[in-house]
C-alpha cells in the first residue's frame, strides 16, 4: 500500500492573481500622476527650437556662399525668418539695406514658401544681421533663446555659428 502525505508546511513559489493585480493597478495609478511631474514639455520643445534657429542660421550662412546673394535672418520676440533681396536681376545682391530683403527664403526639403520659426512662450534676442557672399556675417552676435541659458554666437569675420551655451 501506497501513502502519500500531503505537507502543509510547502512553501509558495509564486505570486496570486491578487499580488499581480494590485501591482499593476499601483504601477497605473504612479503613471497618471506622478511621473508627468518629472516631466517638463517646455524644456524639449525650447531645446527643439534652439536646434531649429541654429540650422536656419548655419543655412543662410550657406545659401549667401552659394548664390552670392547677401541672406538677412530676422530675429525677433518668438521668432526668426531668413529673407534675400527682392530683385531678381541680381543688381541688389550685395545689398545690406534691411528694406531691400524682401523675399522669403524657402525651407528646403519641405516645400514650405518661407524659412521661418516660431514657437510661443520662448524667447529670443531681437536682432537683424546678414551673410554676404563670402561667408561673413554684418555683425558679431550673440542670441540668447529661452531661459534655460541657451545661446548661440555668430562670429563676424568668418560667419561662424556656434551652441555657446555655458
């Protein structure tokens, strides 16, 4: 005859479906509220529209070498634009008279009729200068965007733009 004796005293190697409920209910509840506080979108999209203002300065920098044109880029309050002069006959090419930029320099690879930024609640150093064809830019500037202490430079002898961010 055969006995088998059953212990009470085994040990669980597991958990319930009530443990594994449970955490995944707190794990939810976590998400929802507390992780979005370690999460600023502002600091991204700030960051994002650095990135952007600095490739739009490196570009107008580049298309003035290339078409020997002088490229203004305006910035303002929350804002840049590149411009070029208006005539197409090329006689105001080496303009730098702010009221001869009149046409917009269009956004490459997007198909968008202007090279334009904005992004509401940053901030940017107002300031107008221009790349000639030589590379060079009209002034030394130094545009501070945003409150988290991001910069950019522009050198003036050489056109030189740089992240001078501390």
């Amino acid at each position: 005859m055969i006995i088998i004796h059953l212990n009470s005293n085994r040990s669980s190697s597991g958990f319930t479906l009530v443990e594994l409920t449970m955490t995944i209910v707190i794990l939810g509840i976590l998400s929802a509220t507390a992780l979005p506080k370690f999460f600023d979108l502002s600091v991204y999209q700030e960051r994002a529209f650095f990135d952007d203002t600095i490739n739009a300065i490196r570009y107008a920098q580049k298309l003035a070498v290339a078409t020997g044109c002088n490229v203004q880029v305006q910035i303002s309050a929350n804002q840049f634009e590149l411009k070029r002069p208006t005539v197409t006959d090329r006689s105001q090419c080496a303009s730098t008279i702010s009221a001869n930029f009149g046409l917009s320099v269009a956004r490459p690879g997007s198909g968008e009729s202007s090279y334009q930024g904005s992004q509401s609640g940053i901030n940017l150093s107002t300031t107008t200068f221009y790349f000639t064809a030589k590379g060079d830019s009209s002034a030394d500037e130094q545009i501070n965007i945003g409150s988290n202490g991001k910069q950019i430079s522009v050198v003036k002898d050489t056109g030189f733009v740089y992240d001078s961010s501390s």
